[in-house]
C-alpha cells in the first residue's frame, strides 16, 4: 500500500501484502511506514496524514510511526492479523470501502468513538475484576465441607502426607502436583500424620483446609484465563464474559476445584500454557522485546508444570508445538525478513519452547527424589539398585554376600518395570485352573512369602548352612531347586495351562518339605556369561530353564482375579526369546557363611532414576485396567453429561456430593461444536467456490475461524486422544476439554449474535439484538447453577426420587444417580 503523488495507488488486504514497486511511478512521499508482523492482535488501519503514513490500531489512541523500510506481507493469526483498513486522509482521498467494512465487521456494533479507549479498557478491566471475584467466591463457598475425606482426596491426601514425611511412594502420575498439596498442607499447619484411609473417613482435628484451600485457589484462576485466552482471540468483551460465566456456574468445574485433587492443579497449567501462548502470539509485531521474552518463557514453564502434574499435559504440548511450527513457517516464508532473523525465531522457541521446559521438568523430579528418601511402600515397584538409595530399606548401606551359594535364603526380583517379587502363599489354584496346586505369583511389596532357599537338585539330606560343610557356589548352567521357605513347597511346572495367559505352562508350589519330582528342577543361568561362571548378587541378570519341559519361568503382567488376591500371574513360556519379563536378579541373600560386601557402589546416576521413573509410571499407567464392580465411564460419555460420579455419600442420612456438569452449559457446549462444525464447514466450502461474503460477514468469519479453530483444535486434542486408552478411564478426564469447549461456545454465539444484530436498519435496535441475546445466555446459565449448585455444595435429606428433595424433579437422566 503506498501513498504516492498525494493519492492511493494500491490497497491489499494484510494476507499478502506487496512491497512498493520498484523502478514504477515518482518517489515515495511517505518517509516513514509500519511494519506489520504476524500475530498482531490489533488489526491495524493506514493513514496517510501530511505526508507521512502511519498506522491507527485497534485501540484509537495508539498510533506507531515505524522507519521507512520494504512491507513485509502479514501473516496473522484470525482477525488481528488479516486485514488491513483503510481511512481517509490528506493523501489519499477515499478509503478502499470493502476493508471499511470488514474492519468494522469485527468489532461490536458499533465502535467506540477515539476518546473513548480509556473507558473500554477501564471497562474491561472492570470485568475482568468481577468474573476473578465471583468465581474465588463460588470456589471457597463452603469449602471445609464435608469434614471428611471425598472421592480421590484418599490418595492425593496421603501422597501429600508421603512427601510430609519425606516417605517414598509409587503413583502413575509425574510428582508436581502431589509436591504441590504436601508444600500446602506443611505450609498451613498440616503434620503429616493422617492416614488418608478411606473416603468418608473424619478429618477431626486434623488441618485439611490448607491442602483444599490451594486446589481451590489455582481452580478460582481457570474463569479469568478463559476470559483473557476469549478476549485476546476475539477482541470482544462480549464473547469473553459468556465463556466466563458458563465456567463460573459449572457445577462440574466448581466441585473438582474444592476438593485435594490433582485435576484443578493440572488445568491451572493448561489454561496458563494457553494464556501464555496466545499472549506471545499477540505480541508478534514486537518480537525480541521484553512482554514477547515474558510470555514465551512463561508459556515453557506451564508446558513443564502442565506435564509435571499428569502426562495429559502432552496434550497442550502439541497444541503449542503445532501453533510453533505453524509461525515458523509463516516467518520463513515471509520474505522481508532475513534467515538470520528466522534463526534468530527458530533458536528463541527452542529456547524456551525446549531447553526451558526440559530443564525445570527434570528439576521437578529432582526434588521429588531429594524429598522422598525413606523407604516407603512404593520401594517394590523399583529396582534393587534404586532400593539401596533409600533410608531404612534393607538395602540401603546394606552389606550382603557377593555370589551366590547353596543354602542361601534369597528373594529373586523381576527385573521388568512393575513386576515385582517371585511370591508363593498357601492358597491354591481354583479347580478348573490347572492343577489345583500352591500358588505362584509376583508381589510388588517386600513380604515373608517372597523368600526362597536355593538348594541342589539332587540332594535334600545336608544342611549347606551346616558349618561343617564347605561353601559351595551357584554357578551358571547349575540345575537347582527353589524351595518356599514359608510353606516348604518346590518352585514347580507342568504342561497344564496358565491361568490367563494361553500357551503357556502353569507354575506352581509342589511337594512335601522340599521333598517333590523332576519338575521341580530348574536350570539357571545368567544372560551373556559363560558356563561355570559365579552369579552376583543384584547385578547378575539370570533366567531360570524348567528343565523337563524347556520353557523359562517369567511373569505376564497380567493381574489374577480376586482368587489370586490381584497379584500378577508367573508363567513358564515356551517361547525362548529374551525379554525382560523372563529375566530376574536375586536381590536379598542371606548366609552367615559368607562374608558380605557394601551396596554402597550399586546406587543409580540422576538420568538412570528418572529413565526408571518414566518406565515405572508408563506400566503404572497400562496397568490401570477396570476391575470387578468397579464405576468407569466411556469417552462418549463425557460430552453429553450421561453420567457423574460419586463424591461423597449415598443414603439420604449422608452429606452427598455428586460430581455432574451444569446440563445447560454443557448441552449448550455440544451444540456449539455441532454447530460450529456445520457453520465453519459451509463457510470454508463458500470461500473455496469463490463465494463472495457479504463485507459486513468478513471480518466475523475470520475471527470464527481462527479464534474458534485454535479453541476446537484445544478440545479436539484434550478429548479424542482417551478412545485410544486402554487404560481405566473417569468422568473427570474430560474437564480440561470442557475448559474449550465452554471457549469455543462464548466466541461462537458472540460471532452468531453479531451477524444478526446487523439485519435492522437501526444500530440501537442492532445494539439492543445483540445485547438481549448475550444476556439471555448468561442468565440461563446463571439460573441452571440456581437449581444444580446442591450436587456441588452438597446436600442431606431426601433423594432426587422423593419430592421433598430439592432435587426433585432435576433428574433428567435416568443415568444421573443423585
């Protein structure tokens, strides 16, 4: 666009805009222009005034003389960056109409006058004050009831208490946010010494407010990010307070948000990351300045927070990285700018974007491993050399004999990740389940029924810790019995079938004290070593051979029903091949006969814990299967509210809490997606034809479908990544999806009730269209949390059923058990 010879010579929107013609018409009279850089969330005007151009942005006061230089084309992000408007001035005589239009096609109405600025910023602000403040109210209403123990808050709680207590623990979920509640309670007075048991369990004098207090405090701050994450998408005030108060009186975002939960704390860090990236992003035409640094890095310290708490936070992580590579690529193609500057973009996002978060991720686990250094009941699901790291386990500062010898009491570990214990106990088999003999399992906690006496096969009559008799050692290749120290039975197999797994061998305890049959003998040896060779203890990494029918003892994973008291199934697999699950190490040895050396040498580096840890909590993770009688839900569940789940109390005599979204705010969710999908798919296909849009339209469709789109892609991939899961799945795994599709539902109807407030003639009656519909929306949502608020809040009497409840009548579900 340029001012030459006093008049315009060429006006473009801002998606390609082209540099001055060179070598064409007389000299430039403008000594000064702007430049227009992606992301710009203020779609910006140009003037020409007394020779000079300058450009007015969205906000009228603001006007930015930029040095003379080559347009740049400007790639944007929805609205902001996508249009370029035109005004009337000295040099040019008249204004390109249609980007007039489409200019005020995006804004409200009617747009303020340019003395107004301070108002409407005053006035956002105003907003932005109240929504912090009503939804810090509804979060700490009645928040020390009920004064016992709700739903999840038995396992947080105690982890809380673990890190209280500097006590190891195993849990499927990375360590911040369980950091987090454990820094609250010490911080508020808690001691550590509540045990967490059960729900329903009474807190009574113990301090619990400080832990419930600090999910409530970072769940108050999801309304003010969404509103900021709508208004920046949007420009419109409108948009943002709607997506606001359908989070503010969500019965659903309110409940998980009063309770020590993981869920408040992790999409605190979402909505961050979210907030932080489209701040960024808004401040692309000031790149390398000191809000653009800010925010980027703030938006790396959320992604590691976000994953830090669950690995769901993968999730934003990808949204982030594809907004990333999608402005990368925009800059690289932008041709006013030279590589060195797109380097400079490239290495400034892998700074913050990589490195940044990579790093305060890995300090994340190493606090939680400096904190938890006693032994606790998570010491099994980890490897011996982890173990002997922690105070007060058996190994740690340990001294036990090096090899291996006849006589001694050992425990033989699994060394895949979460297996656990080679473990007999004197139940047996049900009939129908093989033979019915002893059982043989893995155990995942250090007990008696983990311990063997290693024997040769061929002898039962001397005592090897007899010390009269000579020490003899195990040796590679050595064919040797397992007998059970507790039950006095011989680690045995035969060709009956396991119980879960299908072509391979049941494993059993046979025998009669330690007197059984050739079954019960086995060929051990130790992986890449050569017969004879003696096996170490802990470091030695062996395979035990059943010797009459070839297969290798191991364990499936696989968890035995209620009569194998869901321990994991052992197995002897004809399939030869190495796997870990095949594979074991003798942890504890004992034998007076034997002098011991320290374990001190075996402790593992940093990167060798946290490998470990990942491994650990990702089996963690696969293992989460649904069991008998056990409440879960299904993905297609989620979205239509079909069913909540129980807090706290069943009986009309208990204080029941019911998780359940608001149903009108996430009906009305739904159908926004369904809608959006349907009114972005004919928008898209009318523009692909050519279709020429209404001017007025323009400017709207833009910011639907970018605005929109990002908040769609944000639920898309916080929601439809969980039908992949095989894992057992909850209600509440829908929240962080819900938090964008409530944003998506304020953005859609805003753009929606602007188009229609166009048709009247009048802008009063445009204005008053526009406003009625806005404010028919929010008080719908206000009344539904009238009526829901006691599924939050809690109730005691009569149930939904009996007409004197004041549920009577709101269950709409025969799915809804309130």
């Amino acid at each position: 666009m340029l001012c030459a010879s006093g008049r315009l010579l060429a006006a473009r929107t801002a998606t390609s805009l082209p540099a001055p013609p060179r070598g064409r018409g007389p000299a430039l009279r403008c000594p000064r222009r702007e430049l227009h850089f992606p992301g710009n969330p203020d779609p910006p005007s140009w003037d020409c005034l007394a020779g000079r151009l300058t450009r007015a942005s969205a906000s009228p006061h603001r006007r930015v003389i930029l040095r003379r230089g080559r347009m740049p084309p400007a790639v944007g992000r929805g609205l902001a960056g996508s249009e370029l408007r035109l005004r009337r001035s000295r040099c040019g005589p008249r204004a390109a109409g249609r980007d007039v239009a489409i200019q005020a096609a995006a804004r409200s109405p009617k747009r303020p006058a340019p003395g107004s600025w301070r108002f409407e910023v005053a006035g956002r602000r105003a907003m932005l004050a109240l929504v912090t403040l009503l939804s810090f109210a509804t979060r700490f209403h009645r928040l020390d009831q009920p004064r016992h123990i709700c739903w999840d808050e038995t396992h947080f709680g105690k982890m809380g208490s673990y890190y209280i207590n500097r006590t190891f623990f195993f849990d499927v979920h990375p360590p911040l946010g369980k950091m987090l509640i454990g820094l609250a309670g010490y911080l508020s007075g808690y001691d550590g010494t509540f045990l967490f048991q059960k729900p329903g369990d009474k807190y009574e004098h113990h301090s619990y407010m400080g832990m419930r207090g600090f999910c409530a405090f970072l769940g108050s701050w999801l309304v003010p990010f969404a509103f900021l994450i709508v208004l920046d998408l949007s420009n419109s005030l409108p948009a943002a307070l709607l997506t606001a108060a359908l989070l503010t009186f969500d019965t659903g975002c309110l409940t998980l948000s009063q309770y020590i939960l993981l869920d408040p704390i992790l999409m605190f860090f979402i909505m961050a990351a979210m907030l932080s990236m489209v701040k960024y992003r808004s401040c692309a035409n000031r790149p390398f300045s000191a809000p653009w640094w800010s925010w980027l890095s703030l938006t790396g310290i959320s992604l590691a927070c976000a994953l830090g708490v669950k690995f769901v936070g993968l999730f934003i992580i990808l949204q982030v990285g594809l907004n990333t590579i999608a402005d990368l690529w925009h800059l690289f193609g932008d041709l006013s700018l030279s590589l060195v500057t797109v380097g400079k973009h490239l290495m400034a996002r892998v700074l913050c974007l990589i490195i940044l978060p990579l790093v305060l991720y890995m300090a994340i686990f190493a606090v939680h491993i400096m904190v938890l250094n006693k032994s606790g009941p998570g010491d099994g699901f980890f490897s011996s050399a982890f173990q002997a790291r922690l105070s007060g386990n058996n190994l740690h500062n340990a001294s036990i004999p090096e090899h291996l010898a006849y006589g001694s009491v050992i425990t033989v570990k699994n060394l895949r990740m979460a297996i656990g214990y080679l473990h007999s106990h004197r139940h047996l088999y049900p009939e129908g389940i093989g033979a019915r003999q002893q059982q043989v399992t893995t155990y995942l906690h250090k007990d008696y029924n983990n311990l063997w006496i290693i024997k040769k096969h061929n002898t039962n009559s001397a005592d090897p810790l007899d010390p009269s008799f000579p020490v003899e050692f195990v040796r590679h290749g050595d064919i040797i019995r397992l007998e059970h120290k507790e039950t006095s039975r011989n680690l045995h197999s035969h060709y009956h079938e396991a119980p879960l797994t299908r072509k391979h061998y049941q494993v059993t305890g046979y025998g009669t004290n330690g007197t059984g049959d050739s079954n019960d003998f086995w060929r051990i040896e130790v992986v890449n070593r050569k017969f004879g060779n003696r096996i170490k203890v802990l470091r030695s990494r062996i395979r035990l051979i059943h010797l009459v029918t070839g297969c290798v003892l191991g364990s499936s994973g696989k968890v035995l029903p209620k009569w194998g008291w869901e321990q994991l199934e052992v197995t002897c697999t004809p399939y030869l091949k190495q796997t870990l699950n095949s594979i074991w190490n003798v942890e504890d040895h004992i034998n007076p006969k034997l002098p011991n050396i320290s374990l001190d040498v075996l402790q593992p580096s940093f990167p060798e814990i946290l490998l470990e840890s990942h491994m650990v909590m990702i089996r963690g993770n696969n293992g989460l299967k649904p069991k008998d009688n056990d409440f879960t839900s299904k993905p297609w569940h989620w979205p239509i509210n079909y069913q909540g789940l129980r807090f706290s109390g069943a009986n009309d005599t208990d204080f029941r809490v019911y998780l359940l979204g608001n149903p009108v705010v996430w009906w009305l969710n739904l159908v926004s997606i369904a809608l959006y999908l349907l009114l972005g798919s004919i928008i898209v296909v009318a523009m692909q034809r050519g279709a020429q849009l209404p001017t007025k339209v323009e400017g709207l469709t833009r910011v639907l479908l970018q605005g929109g789109g990002q908040v769609l892609l944000g639920w898309m991939l916080h929601y439809f990544p969980f039908f992949l899961m095989g894992r057992i799945l909850y209600f509440h795994h829908y929240f962080p999806a819900m938090l964008f599709s409530s944003m998506l539902t304020g953005i859609l109807w805003d753009t929606l009730l602007r188009l229609c407030a166009w048709g009247p003639a009048s802008s009063s009656l445009a204005r008053a269209v526009h406003a009625v519909g806005i404010l028919s929306l929010l008080l719908g949502a206000a009344y539904s949390f009238y009526l829901f608020h006691p599924l939050a809040y809690g109730m005691v009497g009569p149930l939904a059923q009996d007409p004197r409840s004041p549920m009577a009548g709101l269950r709409w579900l025969e799915s809804w058990e309130f």
